[in-house]
C-alpha cells in the first residue's frame, strides 16, 4: 500500500514459529531436552491448542543466554 506522496506503508512483520522437531532441528538438541528447557524456563514455548510452537525470537534470545562453557587443556 502507498501513500499520496509515493511513500510505501510499512507492513508489520509477523514472528516465524518453529514446531518443537524444527527448534529441536535447528538447536541441535533432542525432543526431551527441549522438553526440559521449556519446563525451566531457558527456552519460551508457547501453546497454541495442543501443540507447543516457538518463535524464532525467543530461541535467539535462549542461545545467547546460555552459558557456554569454556574448557582449557591443562599441562601445557
């Protein structure tokens, strides 16, 4: 849609949600691992019906959340 002056209206964008495979898929994790994250709050799930949908936002905002742990090799 444009306005008078040629200008284009910016759409909203709607947020992309993943099925629990799919967030499994792309955090490299298993279905009982999610599981387990979503039930302590590192990754938010939200339930539409039956199912458990994530979006692609709060899976950003967990990755960078969680703590990495750096190992470093001892005796050298």
């Amino acid at each position: 849609m444009t306005l008078k002056g040629g200008e284009d209206i910016p759409q909203p964008t709607q947020p992309k949600y993943l099925t629990r495979l799919q967030a499994a898929e792309l955090l490299h994790l298993t279905l009982p691992t999610l599981h387990v994250y979503t039930q302590a709050g590192i990754i938010r799930g939200h339930k539409v019906g039956r199912r458990v949908l994530y979006s692609e936002d709060d899976i950003k905002a967990a990755v960078q959340d969680i703590p990495t742990l750096k190992y470093s090799r001892r005796g050298r």
